[in-house]
C-alpha cells in the first residue's frame, strides 16, 4: 500500500498530495527540532518549521488550481497563511527577547540549564 | 453582485452589525494605544498609567453589559458577526463580562501589590489588556482562524507577563519554558487546524459540521478509509493546543513551573481568565462540531423537529420544546436506530474530553500533596479544577447526542457558574498569596504557620476560601460541583458514570491538601522568628471582597444560576 501511494506521488502531475507530503515532511522535522535541540534558538527554529508545514497545507488546500477532489478551502486558506506568517513573526520576536532575558539571567540559552522548576 | 455592492454591503455589515457587538475589545484596544502613547507624550505621562488602565477596564467592562441589562442574556439572539469570523450569542455576552469585570479587579490588584510601578506600568497593562482581547476572541470564536488567533492572542502576551520581573533567574525560566511549550503546542494545533480544514474544505465552524454531516463517516469508517484517520488525527492534534491551554495532562508541565517562577499576580491572571477562555473555547469546537443548528437545511436532522415545534408553539419557551422533543424521542425511536452521521465525532469527543479530564484532575489533586511552595500547590490545585470544569462539556456532547439539547444547556450552564465562582476563590487565594509575598518575602507553606495570630483576618479568609475550593457545603465552591455532578448523571453513560464517580472521589483526595494549608495557618504554632503581617486597609478590603462572596453566595444562588442558564441556551437556539 505505502509502495502503490509512493508510485503515484512519483508518476502524477504535482496536486494538493504532492504539498501537504512536503507539509508532512516540514512538520516532522520540526517536531524532531523541537524534541532534540538543546540550544533555545534550535527549538525556535523547529517551531517555525512546524508553523511553515501547516502554512503549506493551508495554502495547497486553498488553491484552485489544486483539486484534491472535495469540497474546495477557496481564499480562506491564503488568508490563514498570511495571518500566520505575521504570528509566527510576532512569536518570533517575543520569544528571542525572552531567550535574551534568560541568557543574562543564565549565561546561556541551553535549555538544560532552566532546571531550577522542576515540573 | 458587481464590486460596489460587495464592499458596500462589507461595510455595513461591519459598521452597523459587528462592531457595536464589539464594544469592549475596541475599548481594551484604545486604552492599550493611550498606555503606549504615555510614554512619549509628557501630558500623557503625568498621569499615572494604573489610572489609564483602571478607567479602561472599567469601560470595557461597562460595553459588555448586554443592551437590555443584566437579566437578558436569554435574550441575546446568536448572530453572526465580521462575516461568520465570531458569534455573538449569550455564551460570549456572558464570558466578555466576566473577562471585563476580572480585569477591572486585576487591575486593582495589581495597584494594590505594587507589582505594576510607574516605569512598568504602562507594559504591564497593555500586555494584560492584550491577552484578555485574545481570550473575547477564543470565546467567541466561530472560525478556525479566530481560534487560532485567539489562542495565540492571549498565549503570546502570557509569555512575556509571567517573565515580567526583571532579574529574577526563576521569573526568566518560567519564561522560557513557557514560550518554548506554548509555541510548540499552538504549531501542532496549527497542523491540526490545517488538516481539519483541508479535510473539509472550509474553516467555519457551523459549515464544518454540515460538511461533517455530508462525509457520511458512519459509511466510511465501516469501509474503513484512511480519511477517517486523519480526521482523527487532526482533532487530536487540535485538542493538543486546546488541553495545553487548559494545562489538562499530559501537557500541564509549562504550569506548576511557571506558575512558581512568575509573580502570584500573574499567576491568578493564568488561572482565572487564561482557563475560562480556554474552557469556552473548548465549548465552542466540542459543541460546533457536533451539533447542527436548526437553520440547516438537512432532512431528518434532530434539531430540526425543535424549530418545527416551535413554529407551531410559537409561545412555549425554547428549553420545554427541547424536553418535549427529548421525551418524544425517548417514546418513539427503537433502541436498535440507525447510526447519525455525526454520532463518531460525538462519540471521539465525549471519550477523548472524558478520559482527559479525568487523568488531569486525578493528577493535579495527587501531585498538589507533596509540595512545599503555596504557589505550585495552587498551581495543581488550578490543574485538578480545569479536569473538573471539562467533565461538563463532555456531559455536553453526550447530551446532545441523545437531543437532549435543554440538559446539555444545563451543563454548560454549570460550566459557566464554576468558572464564575472560581474566579472569586482563585482570585482571592492569589491576592492573599502576593500580599503575604510583599509582608514577608516568602511563599512556602511552612512560613504561614500561626497566621491567625498575626493577621486574623486573612487567615480566616484564606481558610473560608481553601475550604471552598474543596467544595465543602454551604461556600459557594460546592453548588457548582454539584450541578456539574448532576449534568455528568443525566448524560447516564458507562464513561461519564464512571467520571462523575471519580470526580467525586477526587473532591475527597483534594481535602487532605488544602486542609493541610488551613492547619498550618490556623493551629501550627508560630515559627521564631517570623516577621509581623501588616497590612493595609485596602489590600484586606480587596481579600474581604474576594471572600465574602464565596460565603454569601448561599443567600441568593438562583440569580447567578439563572443568568448562566439563560447563557447557555442561546448555543442550542
């Protein structure tokens, strides 16, 4: 079954399948990102990834020129996509100035090193 | 339909529809460019900035009064504003007065501890001010896009607030942690959010569930498609950004840290307005994906014999139709009825709601034993109630998947009267935690031993409310409890049984801490060396406050029960 889905990824002009793949693929490395890195901005970095593999998915589903044979998500995923970018913008930028308040707290932005809350 | 009258029709619709509807946000945000403003007008900044925050909220608070007054949330018609983005019905009339008045009382609180000085006060506010915009939002909602929004809306300013204390190697930990769990869980929801959209192909919530109806999943669950899968997927990936929102297991652990390294007023403001917007949020998604209102023209849906109903009486009550409906029903379907289409998504959400809320109160009542910080104490303790808030939307979706729209009102109606009267108990506990904090520099347990002989007075009112917080009869923490209990019993299936049997052992688990905190203060001898408690008038007037609703709430429950009921039916309309 996963061969006879690879083969028609691979043989089929590019549809919605072909991006929400490339989706899929950016939302797991992120996940991994975020799960593995011990440096804070690595893990930022794996939640902007994560963010651009859902922005890819809105924006393939939202495209007409893509039909994934339902009902379609029209200018409304387009629209989520534009919305996202500047909330990812705005995240960003909080949670650097968060990672520079704990480096001049910690020396460090090693997220191992915030371990005086033990949850 | 030529481009003039689109835009004349937008902005009508926008001018005239929504933003009077929208009166307090657009307050919060004028007061927010003044605090800001203050900074760089030498005018501007001779005036304090708690002033411009308290006459802000205070605004605010006065735009959500419903038209009509107090009484006439029943009568709030649910309409549709900035073209299907929010709702606005008597759930979100409801909720943005509660918001309101908590930031009204925040800000008083605020002024009170001192924590929110001349320098920082203008940050401080506009960023409380801008979370509680994001939390009208989240409850509101009635889009993916809004959801989203207000999720982040309020997460993002948090951050900042519980690392708001400069200097502080815990307050910037607190922060971090914070950020790095909250970013991470709003990105899963996001790829949730993109799925579920995907899937069917729109973002709005009421032509979500028809295209839900549509995608007949009874059919292709039994053909066993991979579809369905992902449309699994996609709602537990959604329910992850909402259950951490709710700190609900197993993504509470940003909570009793930050809880612990942010300041106590911060705290309060996570655990009071942060939970009950993420709990009418919750409402919102778990009810609008599964019920279909009356309007939609689907034959042979449940809801539709309401309105048929109701044509014909136009003069019965909305909520006798309904139980006339359900014990029409009761008589007339055979046991052995076909599958609704939406029957799976119900039967997804009441398990994954029901099991959550369970583990999370279980947890949070457990864990709160061995702590020695009053803080993180009160930090599972917020845990153990937001797994007692959600058994009621659980009891919600069940109900309504037996049409019994009137019971399932009620329960959100329960929902709604434990938020409230959490506020009070939680709101009371934090203010007493940070005043003790600013007397006498500690926030160990062990520190408010022999409390009630240095200050009387807020240790009985500490006690009063710990007790309340348990749900001891008569303090107002019990009356929710039991209406919550009560809807879990009306649902009368195997898992909610078994949730309301476990709720009730948890309020039992939950004696034992909190008793132990009431002992400490009231019987333990006093500590040497122990610094004396003073404090001001106001700061005990504000403890008073927060207190004396919590023991007079006995002498008239009817009122506030009969608003939140009268809230809660206008989702069902």
């Amino acid at each position: 079954m996963t061969s006879s889905l690879l083969a028609n990824l691979l043989t089929e002009p590019p549809g919605v399948a072909h991006y929400m793949t490339v989706g899929a693929v950016m939302f797991v490395c992120g996940a991994m990102c975020m799960a593995t890195k011990r440096n804070a901005l690595g893990v930022l970095m794996g939640i902007e990834l994560v963010l651009n593999g859902a922005n890819l998915n809105f924006i393939a589903f939202g495209s007409k020129y893509l039909d994934n044979g339902g009902p379609q998500l029209g200018l409304d995923g387009s629209l989520i996509a534009l919305f996202v970018i500047v909330l990812a913008a705005a995240e960003a930028a909080v949670a650097l100035a968060i990672a520079l308040n704990f480096y001049n707290n910690h020396d460090s932005i090693d997220v191992d090193r915030a371990d005086q809350l033990q949850g | 339909m030529n481009l003039h009258t689109l835009i004349d029709s937008l902005i009508s619709d926008t001018l005239q529809k929504s933003l009077p509807l929208f009166g307090p946000e657009l307050v919060l945000c004028a007061t927010i460019v003044v605090l800001l403003l203050a900074r760089v007008l030498p005018l501007l900044d001779r005036i304090p900035p708690v002033v411009i925050a308290f006459v802000g909220a205070v605004a605010a608070l006065i735009a959500a009064v419903p038209q009509e007054g107090l009484a006439s949330f029943g009568g709030i018609q649910s309409q549709e504003i900035f073209t299907g983005m929010l709702v606005y019905d008597g759930l979100t009339a409801y909720f943005k007065l509660f918001l309101m008045a908590f930031a009204v009382l925040f800000v008083i609180l605020s002024h009170l501890t001192g924590i929110a000085d001349r320098d920082d006060g203008q940050d401080y506010f506009s960023l409380v001010f801008g979370a509680t915009i994001g939390m009208c939002i989240m409850v509101s909602s009635n889009h993916l896009l809004t959801m989203f929004l207000g999720v982040e809306m309020a997460s993002v300013p948090s951050y900042v607030l519980a690392g708001i204390v400069k200097g502080r190697r815990r307050s910037s930990e607190a922060a971090l942690k914070y950020a790095v769990y909250g970013a991470g869980a709003a990105g899963v929801m996001l790829y949730g959010t993109s799925l579920l959209a995907g899937l069917l192909g729109s973002a709005h919530f009421p032509t979500m569930v028809g295209r839900l109806v549509e995608f007949d999943l009874p059919t292709r669950i039994a053909d066993r498609e991979l579809t369905v899968m992902v449309l699994a997927l996609a709602g537990l990936m959604v329910g992850v950004g909402l259950a951490f929102k709710l700190s609900a297991v197993p993504f509470h652990f940003w909570c009793p840290d930050v809880f612990e390294g942010a300041s106590a007023e911060v705290g309060g403001f996570l655990s009071v307005a942060s939970k009950a917007a993420a709990l009418a949020l919750l409402v919102r998604v778990a009810i609008g994906m599964t019920y279909e209102h009356p309007t939609s023209d689907k034959l042979g849906s449940p809801p539709r014999d309401v309105a048929a109903i109701q044509q014909s009486h136009p003069e019965l009550p909305v909520q006798f139709v309904a139980q006339q409906r359900s014990t029409d029903d009761e008589s007339t379907s055979d046991p052995a009825a076909e599958e609704g289409p939406l029957d799976p998504v119900r039967s997804f959400v009441v398990t994954l709601i029901g099991i959550v809320s369970i583990v999370t109160c279980t947890f949070g009542n457990l864990a709160a034993y061995g702590q020695r910080n009053i803080k993180r104490m009160l930090a599972y303790s917020t845990i153990a109630h937001a797994g007692f808030m959600m058994m009621p939307v659980a009891a919600a979706v069940a109900l309504v998947g037996m049409g019994k729209t009137a019971a399932a009102s009620e329960a959100i109606a329960a929902l709604m009267l434990y938020a409230t009267i959490y506020l009070f108990m939680n709101l009371g506990a934090f203010a007493i935690i940070a005043f003790m904090r600013n007397s006498m520099q500690s926030e160990e347990i062990k520190d408010y031993s022999g409390l009630i002989g240095r200050s009387p007075l807020i240790a009985v009112a500490f006690t009063v409310i710990l007790f309340s917080l348990v749900g001891l009869p008569p303090l107002a923490g019990f009356w929710p409890k039991l209406r919550v209990l009560q809807a879990l019993f009306e649902a009368n299936s195997p898992l909610l049984m078994f949730v309301m049997v476990a709720a009730a052992a948890n309020t039992a688990l939950s004696l034992v801490y909190y008793l132990r905190v009431a002992k400490t203060m009231c019987i333990d001898r006093e500590a040497d060396g122990t610094r004396p408690v003073a404090l001001g008038f106001l700061q005990t007037a504000f403890v008073l406050a927060m207190a004396l609703p919590v023991v007079l709430y006995g002498l008239d429950p009817e009122r506030i029960a009969r608003w939140t009921q009268q809230a809660a039916s206008g989702l069902f309309q």
